[in-house]
C-alpha cells in the first residue's frame, strides 16, 4: 500500500510541474498525440478506399449507349403494283360496218369524242316508217276513242287499237335508239390503249371498238397479312415509290372484307396522285402505309440478343446491374432498328451484351 501512495505522489508532483512550471511541453505533447490520431485514421480511410477500388476492377465492363424514347411515324410496308383508276373496253350496241377512220393507239381522247362511227344502212328509212305507223295508229285510236264515246265502239276494239298504237311507239323508240348509237364516244377522257377499229370492219353487238384507260389518278393495290388488317382504316395516309422511282401520294380508299383463300392477306387499295399522268398501269410499287405514331428507341442492330427463354431483347444496365428488356421491332432502317419495349431513357450494353447475366453487377463505360 506504501508503494502504491508513493507511486501516486509521483504522478501527481509530475503533473502539478507540466501544469504550473512546464505547460508548454504538455500542450506540445497533446498536439503531437492529436496529429498521430489523425494520421492513423486517414490510413484507415485510404486502405478502405483501396480496398473498394480492387473489388470494382474486379468487375467485367460493359461498353453502353444512353438511349432515349423518340416519336416516330410508324409505317406498314407492302409490295403491290399500280392500277388505272378507270379502264373500259367500248364495245358495239349495235350491228353494222365501220366507216370512222381508225385512232391510233396512244392518242389522247377527250369526253364524248368519236371513236368509231357504224354506217346508218337502212336505219333512217326504219326511222320515217316507224312515224308514219306512229300516225296512223294516233289517228286511229282517236277515231276509236270516238265512237267509244257515242257506244259504237266496244272494249274489244279500243284494246286492239291501243295495242297498236303502242307498238309503233316501240318501233319510233327502237329506230332512234338504233341510230342514236351508230356513233360510239368516248365515256371519259383518257388514253388509248389499242387501236380503234379499221374502217371497213363489221361490228356485232358487243363486238369491241377501243380501250381506253383514265390515268389521272392511279390506285395502289397491295396485300396485307391478317396480323395487320386492323392497323389500318379508310383515309389513312400512305405512300408509293416505282422501281424506277417515281413518287406518289394518296390515302386508303378500300379494305377488303374477305381474304384471299390461299395466302390469308387481304386487298387493300390507295388512291393516290399522278402528275403528269407518268405512273403506268401495272407497275411494281413499293407502298408505305402510316400507321399511328410510336415512341421508339432507334438502336444498331448489333445491340440485339436472346436471354434464356429464347426471347429477342436487349441488355440495359440499371444501378450498376445488368437487366434484360424483351422489345418488339417495328421497323428496319438505314441508321438502325426502330423498337419498342424500353423506359424512356435507359443504358443499352453495345458491347459485352452475351458476357453478363441478369441481375449482374458490372462497370459501364459510356460510347
């Protein structure tokens, strides 16, 4: 116990010294133990430091592009061929010869132009008999209208009478029909597709005089798959572009309600412009249809891969992990796919996509 008080005295005498005589030397001490604490914990921070460092390069990186949504027309491709808006074969309504000079093919012809003229015959002498039978049966029927009046006349005779008088007036109207088509014009303007028919030739009730195609317009025919049809309505937009790279506009004037009994599509007709009438029946055409307008995201076509279920998508990385988004295409461009199916915004993997998993953590290092 003696040790112990001694020991005590000791230090406090030495305390009492560096308190009153010597306190400069205690406040040096204490700065220097302060500065040794801190150097300690700062070495301690910078191996944690170290230590976070050798884990995140222990991690694969990805090569990443920060897509974002864009709004874009989206568009039905088709493969068809044009179509004149109007072709009509002219053909004869009555029997007789040619006496018109022929139109060559590829003339212009105006409404109401003469195509071929049929010689009269002895049509206009059918025509003056048919009156004059006409008159007579008039006079007749009076005469017996008449005597009907005054009960000279019975039903039997006004019946026979009005027969009569009837069927001259079928023959009046038979004759001037017959002459009013001895001249064949045209339905509409239009181009000729052959050649009218020679002078000299006969023609016979339905026998055919010219072809005449109206280019003014040009419809767009095309064939849809069943996947599509309900994509679409009448008046949407659409677009044509020949082989030979003509141009055109116009909008969807007929869907048709049954399908083709073999290849399932549907027929589907534009009615579109045509300058110059330079777009010709029959033409290959490329038809772009405008469908409603789609929030995409505009990605190389390298980006795309399948996860485990063998579905098409592509690899994002969210919060440092890797996450896998199943898209749907909805067009192939020059620049790139057109998809659907991601945010907004988002980090797609562009290189190293088929080296992670989901749900990975991984480093990114933006393109």
């Amino acid at each position: 116990m003696r040790l112990i008080s001694i020991f005590v005295s000791i230090i406090v005498a030495f305390s009492l010294y560096f308190l009153i005589v010597d306190r400069k030397s205690l406040i040096e001490f204490i700065k220097n133990f302060q500065k040794e604490k801190e150097i300690l914990s700062e070495l301690d921070n910078n191996s944690k430091s170290i230590k976070n460092s050798i884990k995140e390069n222990e991690l694969p990186i990805v090569l990443v592009k920060k897509s974002k949504e864009i709004i874009t027309d989206n568009t039905l491709i088709l493969r068809g061929r044009t179509e004149a808006i109007r072709k009509v074969e002219v053909r004869a309504e009555v029997n007789g010869g040619v006496i018109s000079e022929p139109r060559l093919k590829g003339s212009r012809i105006k409404k109401n132009e003469t195509l071929c003229e049929i010689a009269a015959g002895t049509r206009f002498v059918n025509l003056s008999e048919a009156k004059m039978r006409l008159l007579e049966a008039e006079k007749k029927s009076n005469v017996v209208q008449s005597l009907g009046e005054k009960g000279y006349s019975t039903e039997t005779s006004k019946l026979t009478q009005k027969t009569i008088l009837e069927t001259a007036k079928a023959s009046l109207a038979r004759a001037e029909y017959e002459i009013s088509k001895l001249v064949i014009k045209a339905p509409f303007a239009g181009v000729l597709e052959d050649n009218t028919s020679e002078i000299g030739s006969f023609l016979n009730i339905g026998s055919l005089c010219a072809t005449i195609i109206d280019l003014s317009q040009i419809k767009l025919i095309g064939y849809i798959p069943e996947l599509k049809i309900r994509e679409i309505s009448l008046g949407s937009v659409a677009s044509g572009k020949t082989l030979s790279g003509l141009s055109t506009k116009g909008k969807v004037s007929f869907i048709s309600r049954q399908a083709d009994p073999v290849t399932k599509t549907f027929r589907v007709e534009i009615l579109a412009e045509n300058k110059d009438e330079l777009i010709r029946d029959g033409e290959t055409i490329e038809i772009q249809i405008n469908l409603n307008s789609n929030k995409v995201h505009l990605l190389p076509q390298s980006v795309l891969t399948l996860n485990d279920a063998g579905e098409l998508g592509v690899r994002t990385v969210i919060d440092k992990k890797v996450e896998f988004f199943k898209i749907k295409i909805l067009r192939d461009q020059k620049n790139g796919l057109l998809v659907k199916g991601l945010p907004n915004t988002v980090d797609v993997i562009t290189v190293g996509q088929e080296f992670v998993i989901d749900g990975q953590e991984v480093n990114i290092s933006y393109e």
